[in-house]
C-alpha cells in the first residue's frame, strides 16, 4: 500500500494547483464593466457557466475581501466593485490556438449576456 501512495503523491500534488497564482500570471484575456451589483454579476455568470457545461463543471464562487470569484476551471472570473460600477475580468488558462470547441467564446458570451 505505501508503494501506491509513492507513487501517486507526484499526481495528488499537481491535482492542487492554485488557480489564484495562475491569475497572477496570465492576467486577464478581457474586462468588463457593468452597473448591477457584484452579488448579481457573480451569480448570473456562474449559472451562465453551468447552463453552458453542467452543474459539475459550472464552477464556484469564492470571495476575498470585496472581491468575488467564479472558477470553473480552466476558465475564471473576478467581480470587483468599483463605486457605483463593477469590473469583471475574465481568465482563461487554455490557450486561444489549442481551444477547437470555442470555450472561452463561449464562456465570454455568457458573462456578456450578465452584463
């Protein structure tokens, strides 16, 4: 049993990457602005997300301070409030080449039609 668990430690460890520092990384593909609150962003763009895909892959949301979080990997946005407006920026961690079902068009479209 310990001879499996060697094994399987380099997997377990990859499976427990950080989605906020591949963020940090790429920077956001695009950013929107809207007048609706960043509680209704947020919950309009991950039900978007899940009517899109599924429940399963629909992702979830995460807050940070004033910030909220849709991940719904390899996708994800930010919702930050800014006054009377609020920004959305949207990540992707799939390149634009490698991408043949156009999910990060989609995913694009559903965070416009929130907007």
């Amino acid at each position: 049993m310990k001879k499996y668990l060697i094994y399987l430690m380099p997997f377990l460890v990859v499976g427990c990457a950080n989605p906020y520092k591949y963020k940090e990384e790429a920077g956001y593909k695009i950013s929107y602005q809207s007048t609706k609150s960043p509680d209704a962003l947020a919950e309009c763009i991950r039900n978007a997300w899940q009517l899109q895909y599924s429940a399963l892959a629909g992702g979830v949301i995460q807050k940070s301070g004033a910030t909220l979080s849709v991940i719904a990997m390899p996708d994800a946005v930010d919702v930050v409030p800014n006054g009377k407006s609020t920004t959305v920026n949207f990540y992707s961690f799939r390149s634009e080449h490698l991408d043949p079902f156009q999910g990060i068009e989609k995913r694009k479209s559903s965070i416009q039609t929130c907007i």
